[in-house]
C-alpha cells in the first residue's frame, strides 16, 4: 500500500492506503473523523465538505493521492466548546440548524468562505452555500450565522 | 375484560394513561441528575429540548440537570409513533401531569422529614427548603421514595404565569454537540467489532432476482458473508469500502426479471381515477333551506409523488445474541418497529431490543425502518458481530415510500349572488400510510423480498378522527352551508407511498385554498375579505388577520411581482397558520418572501416553534417550486440530487413569523402548519403576478409554459 502524508487539523498525518479511495472513505473508516458525513457520494450535497487548502471540497470526490502533503481541516478542526470558531458560536446562538447533519458541511464551506472574503454579503454566502443542501429549512438562520460571525471577526 | 366506562373526573394525558407507572417517566439519579424518559424521539425538530423545559418547570431544576433518554423498546413508555405534530400534546402533557405528580410526592416526603407542613416548602433547583433553614433535595430523598406507582388524575401542573422554562426560547440542548461534530447520529456511532452491511436491490421496479453469481464479491477483501434469501440479497464486510466494492460487484452479477409498469407520469391524475380503488365518504353537512344554485364551477389540482430526500442516507446497527437482537435505529417509533422485525424474525418481542438514535431530519416514514430489518437480516449472518448498514443515495431516492400523488376535484354551486350554497370535494390517491406495527403483516421493505415473502402492504389512510391521509384537511373549515367530502383510496400501488409530512393536508389545502381564490377572483371580490366572512373560528380570523396586517395586504400591483395568501388549520384540530407569499418572475418564479402567523397554543420554545415554522415554509416551498419524483414505466429516475433538486440556498424566500401568544391554550405541533398554507400562497401569488392559474404541482417553468399555452 502506499503511504500518504497529510496535515489533518495540524496535525502530521500518514495512511496506508489505496490512494483512489475517497478522503471521506479515509476521514470515517480509517481515522474514526466521523464530522463529515456521507450523503451523496457524488459531490451533490455538501455534507461531506471539509477545507483542503482554503477551499471546501466534498470529500467523498476528493481521492486521497489528491490531498497528499495538503492541508485538510475538518468541523473537528475548527473549534471546540472550549476554543468555538465563531461560526460555531454564531450557529449556537441564532439556533441555525435542525437536524444537523449538513452542518458540519455548511460550517466548512462557510469557514473557506470567510478565509477568502472576511466581509461577505448575504448574496455571497449564499452563492458560497450553494452546493450544500440542507433539507430541514434553516437555511436562513445559516446566512444570518455566517454574517453575524464574519462582524465578529472584523470586530476583533 | 372491559373496565367501567370512565366517569367525568379528571383523566390523565392519554400517554400517562397508557405508562401509567411514574418511574418509566421520570428518575432521580443520586449525582443530582433527573432523568427523563419520553417515549417520543429527536427527529431534527427540537421536542427534547421542550420535554426538558417541561420537566424542568414542572420539578423545580436546573435544566442543565435533566437528562433526556433515548427510546428504547427496553424500558421507555411506549407512546406509539413520533408524528402527526403530536408530540408535545402528548409526551409533553405526559411529562408534565407526571412531574407535577412527583414534585407533590416528595414535598409529602420532605414535609415528614422536615417536619414542616408543605406549604412552607419551597423547591430551589432540586433543593426542598423550608422555614429556619431546614433542607433536603429530590436526590437525598429518592432512596426512600419509589416511584414504582402508578399517576393518578388531579396532579396540579403550574399555571403558565408561575412556569420559568416552558414557554421561554431557550436554546436546544443538542445544538452544540452538531455544531462541534460530537456524534450523536448513529451514521457516527461505532461498536466494538462492527461490520458493514450493504444490500442489493433492483433498479426496475418489483423486480425478481433471478441469478446472482457470488464469484467476484467473494474475492473482494474484508468480506464477511454474502446472504441470499428469495430477492433479498446483501454483503456484509470488515470495511465500509469493502462492503461497497462486494456490492458493487454483485450488482454486476445479478440478473432480475422485470419489473411492473409504473403509470405514465404525465397522465398522473388520470391514473389515479382510473385505478380500482375504495370510497369512503369523509363527511357531508347539509343546509336547510338551501339557496337555489344559478351554476356551478369546478376544478381539478394535483400534486405530485414527493420524496422524503433527507440529506442522510438511513442507516441502522443490528447485533444477535443467541435468538435475541438489539437494533439500533432513527425509526420513528421503535415499539412499531419491533412488532414488525417480530412478525418477520417469527420471534416473541421479547427478544427484541429497539433503541433509538438520531438520524437525519425525518418528515415521516422513510426507509429508517426497513433498513432497520436490512441490518438485522444481514446480522444474521455476523457470527455475534453488529452490522452497520446504510442505504445508498439511489435507494434512498427510489426504494424509500413517497407521499402519495393526489387528484382533487372541487366544485361549487353558486347562487344568483355568486355565494356558495353546495361544496363538494373528491379525493383520488393511494393510502398515506404503510407504516410498520399497525397490522397483521410486516410493512418492511425487505420482508416482501424474502424466499417465504409477505404481500406488499397497500397503503392506507388513518381515520378522520385521528387527522385522516390522504383525506386529511379536505373538509373545509369555512362555514358553507353545506357539503359532501369524498375519498377515493387506491387498491393497486406500483408506486410506494406512506406517510409524508401532513399526509394528504398539502394537496387539499393547495386546493381548496387555490379554489377559493379562484372564486374570489370570479366575484371580484378580495380573497382575504371572502376567507373571513366565511370563518366563525376566531382563532383563524386571528391568524388571517395578523398576516395580511404584517404583509400590507395588500400592496399595489407592479409588474411581475404577485400576492397571494393561503390559510389552514392543520388537521382541522392543530395549529392555525395563515401565509402571505411574494413571488416574482416570468418563465421561472422566484419566491421572495413569505409572510407567517401562526398559532400553536401555548409555544413551549418559541424560537423552536419558529424555527419549525420557518423551515416547514422552505421545505414547502421546496415542494412546489421544484419537487417531483420522476420515473419512467419500469424505474424511478428521480434517484439523485441532480434528478430530484431541492431548493437551494440562493433560492430560498425570507421567511418573516409572527407567533400568536396563546400560553394558557393547549400546546399544538407546529412541525407541519406551514406546508399546506406555504403552497396555496404560492400558487395564488403566481396567479396574481402572471394572471396563470397552476393547478397542477410543481411551479415550474415547464408547468407555467404550459399552463400559458392551455390559457390561449
């Protein structure tokens, strides 16, 4: 098998495996990352989106040989309850989800989004959303969440 | 045994009545925690955080003590299914009548202790205190207080001048673990020595398995065990991706017959008229001294199958042990579950564990139960091991029930005025529910696919009096003088349906609502105007009040843009919602806003409420602006997002809700109040911008093409 070096939420990572396999395949199966969630495995949905470099790829369509000697942030990345990205924050506080299940999706394309554009319009989130499909109609509390918590970042 | 009737004393909540013994409810842990023990599940829209504010309330703690269990088939009141909006009418009055029942019973206990009568006792977060600082709490107390007992009626619940929680928009208690990805789905949930499942099913519809060559599976790394049993075949592997590539490589060496024909998708409501199929007359009312009719305009709407299209494929964990399984599912109702996977297994239920974990949002009966029995029939095969198995997007999107397409035909009678005398309504549509534990035979997919197979379950409709299918909100709640309200059931079903989020509530409510404009329109008379002198409820003329005064009702015409409004009360016996829908566009319609009132009762968590609302609103808007599932005479097409698309974010309308406070009437789910009024709306705000009446579901731009050149 071959070996393949990445930086996962900074940290040095190496896997045996093949390298077609889906980094999802990999994040879940074999490193027990279970924030992203498998939806679609076609890239048709977003659940799985985690940020390689600074953008938001699905990872169930991004081979592993791809991300070699990347870095690769997932939503366990991000923040914690005691380190909350503001995003993480800004979604507890405007209650933006229902089910939750694409939200770690969600929060990493809008994490890639705010890396690139620190000042958004809620045009631009949403065009940064848009292919992540949420099924429980919070999108809206999303967009709020993701501005409120790019002011926040300006603020500081 | 028949017990007495019950007299007119006070009775308990219906699921207190059914669990009557206090400690399946409600238990004190000695580290200070309460649990609580609903038998209604977490399906996305936030009734644990209400039932924790409930007992919270009701018990006097912190509601960072409470906590909540999963339902499990192993020990939580059984409360049948979590649906219909009935939640917090149920568990939640449950609850509540339990906890204000034990709070008295240790106030008894600690005045003994004390020595101070109860009313000098004051419940502090779980500390029982009294006069000259003497104190004791739920936990020191609960080693000597059993709650093996059984509720009784009369239990005082707070007032809701005197509740701290209940009604107050605290924020969920599940949010932050989804937000910092802490598994709490059981798509992220693991057990020692798990396996992965996977299970081959046709593409053609009802197909059988005539060979299947097992070679190439078998030569794929990691596999456990291949299971045949008639149609029903599966892998079950060490790895996720080694159970993807052994399928793979069975659906390769396959071969099945074909299939049964499917109806022709563009002659749906044909179809539906045309199939053998049960009356049932839902409910006539007639007038004395009927005025005479001058003439008589009638319509047909339709709509489409919807899929259910959560975002998470379903997913279940099966381990045996001996002639016992443990199931871990999202199932809506593990008690109706385990009955069934019962009458497959040919086990007593005994031997069955169900226990809930979450899923992804569910809006009714999805393939969660059936790969529930997928994951058990392939565990069979795992030598003691749990199996993990999750559907595929595509048999998510093709194997999974649907909500049933429906024709409605309505007619009026007018008189000489142009007034309503007569009103007659015809439902065509397959059942809206096939749900598992109703019946004599299994409703699981898999258990139609065995070598000894069960019939597959025709769905059915649940009485009016429980909210009825595909009858549901058909009767009219304006007051014409009279009626005749008909359902047409069909006895054939190529295509599977069940219950979807307000069974038929949707298409009637599109229908009537739509029609209703329409005559407004004939009388030149303003909708809103004709809705309220046709309503004596005034609950509903609140709610069409309050929108049409939110919305401007109703602001002056420009070009391409339109208004319509659309009104229901879900079930008849739910909550009111009224809606004003802003739409713009030409070919393709855009929904701008939508403007909500809405009026659930008392609102337990308001934000929840709204949040319920809100999203109930785009999931509508979704549905009539794009869904369909699509098929041709031998397969469902539909089965990827790319063929059956949702609304997306750049879609989505503002969503502005006014909640009516009404916090000392009856709680009311809120989870389906939006759906029916969300697409009448739409469908009226098209009209008034493009002068197009789309009676047919979805608004599309092929619909609008049509519907233009049928109107030239």
């Amino acid at each position: 098998m071959p070996r393949i070096r990445f930086r996962l939420n900074g940290a040095e990572t190496t896997v045996d495996a093949d390298p077609d396999r889906s980094l999802l395949d990999i994040l879940r199966g074999q490193l027990g990352i279970t924030g992203p969630h498998f939806g679609c495995g076609a890239n048709e949905c977003g659940a799985c989106n985690v940020i390689v470099g600074d953008h938001a790829v699905a990872a169930c369509d991004t081979p592993l040989w791809s991300v070699a000697d990347k870095n690769i942030t997932t939503i366990e990345g991000l923040g914690s309850p005691q380190r909350p990205h503001p995003l993480q924050r800004a979604f507890i506080a405007e209650q933006a989800l229902q089910c939750g299940y694409c939200v770690s999706g969600v929060l990493m394309s809008a994490a890639a989004l705010l890396m690139r554009n620190p000042n958004p319009t809620g045009e631009d989130v949403k065009a940064a959303l848009d292919r992540n499909l949420c099924r429980c109609g919070s999108h809206n509390r999303m967009v709020r969440a993701v501005l409120h918590a790019a002011a926040e970042m300006q603020a500081r | 045994m028949t017990r007495p009737a019950p007299s007119s004393a006070p009775k308990l909540p219906v699921s207190l009545a059914a669990n009557p013994m206090l400690s399946s409810w409600v238990r004190f842990s000695p580290e200070g925690h309460v649990m609580v023990f609903p038998g209604k599940v977490e399906i996305g829209q936030g009734i644990v955080t209400a039932l924790a504010q409930i007992a919270a309330d009701e018990l006097d703690v912190d509601i960072g003590r409470v906590q909540m269990v999963r339902a499990s088939t192993a020990g939580s009141p059984n409360e049948g299914i979590t649906s219909g909006s009935l939640s917090v009418q149920q568990s939640g009055r449950a609850i509540r009548h339990a906890c204000a029942q034990i709070r008295r019973i240790f106030l008894d206990a600690a005045s003994d202790r004390l020595g101070v009568g109860i009313d000098a006792l004051d419940v502090e977060d779980g500390t029982i205190s009294g006069p000259g600082n003497v104190s004791t709490s739920y936990w020191e107390l609960a080693a000597e207080v059993s709650l093996d007992r059984d509720a009784t009626p009369g239990a005082t619940p707070k007032s809701s001048t005197q509740r701290t929680l209940a009604g107050k928009s605290i924020q969920r208690v599940d949010i932050p673990d989804k937000v910092f990805a802490h598994p709490r789905f059981i798509h992220d949930f693991a057990l020692p020595g798990m396996l992965h499942g996977r299970v081959l099913r046709p593409e053609l519809s009802a197909a059988r398995l005539v060979t299947l060559s097992e070679d190439h599976a078998r030569a794929v790394a990691g596999l456990v065990a291949i299971v045949r049993d008639g149609n029903f075949a599966g892998v079950v592997s060490e790895t996720e991706d080694g159970a993807e590539n052994a399928l793979r490589a069975l659906h390769k060496d396959a071969a099945w017959s074909s299939g049964e024909t499917l109806p022709d998708e563009e002659r749906l409501a044909e179809w539906l008229k045309a199939q053998p199929s049960e009356p049932t007359v839902i409910d006539t009312k007639t007038a004395s001294g009927k005025r005479a009719k001058v003439r008589t305009i009638g319509r047909q709407y339709t709509r489409p199958y919807l899929a259910h299209a959560s975002i998470a494929p379903s997913c279940a964990i099966a381990q045996w042990s001996g002639g016992c399984v443990h199931v871990w599912t999202h199932s809506q109702g593990v008690y109706f579950l385990r009955a069934d996977l019962a009458l497959v297994l040919k086990l007593p239920v005994e031997n069955i564990i169900v226990e809930h974990m979450e899923g992804a949002g569910c809006y009714g009966h999805n393939a969660a139960d059936d790969v529930a029995l997928d994951a058990v029939l392939l565990a069979k095969a795992a030598g003691g091991r749990p199996v993990r198995v999750q559907w595929s997007r595509q048999d998510e999107m093709s194997h999974a029930p649907f909500g049933a397409a429906m024709a409605i035909e309505i007619e009026a009678d007018l008189d000489a005025q142009g007034e309503i005398v007569e009103w007659r309504h015809r439902v065509w549509s397959n059942g809206h529910t096939a749900r598992p534990g109703r019946a004599a035979q299994p409703a699981l997919l898999a258990a139609s696919e065995l070598a000894n197979p069960f019939p597959r379950y025709i769905a059915t409709n649940p009485p009016q009096a429980n909210g009825g299918g595909a009858d549901r909100n058909s009767i009219p709640l304006y007051d014409f003088p009279s009626w005749e309200i008909e359902c047409h059931r069909l006895l054939t079903m190529p295509i599977r349906t069940s219950a979807l989020r307000t069974l038929g509530g949707q298409g009637n409510v599109f229908a009537i609502e739509s029609f209703i404009d329409e005559l407004a329109t004939d009388r030149g008379e303003d909708p809103v105007a004709l809705r309220l002198r046709h309503l004596s409820d005034s609950r509903a003329q609140d709610v069409i009040r309050s929108v049409a005064r939110r919305a401007n009702w109703k602001p002056d015409k420009q070009t391409g843009r339109g208004y319509g409004i659309g009104f229901a009360r879900y079930k008849n016996t739910g909550a009111y919602c009224a809606v004003v829908a802003e739409v713009e566009g030409a070919e393709d319609v855009s929904v701008k806003r939508l403007t909500i009132a809405v009026d659930v009762g008392e609102a337990i968590n308001p934000d929840g409420v709204i949040n319920q609302i809100e999203g109930g609103a785009i999931q509508a808007t979704s549905w009539v602006l794009k869904e369909r599932v699509r098929f041709d005479r031998q397969r469902i097409t539909s089965n990827s997002w790319a063929s059956y698309p949702i609304l997306r974010f750049s879609e989505v309308p503002e969503v502005q809700v006014e909640l009516i406070p009404r916090p000392d009437s009856e709680p009311l789910g809120a989870g389906e109040a939006a759906h029916g009024p969300v697409t009448a709306a739409i469908a009226n705000a098209v009209f008034d911008a493009l002068g197009v009446r789309i009676r047919n579901l979805p608004i599309t731009r092929d619909s609008l093409i049509a519907a233009m050149e049928l109107a030239t």
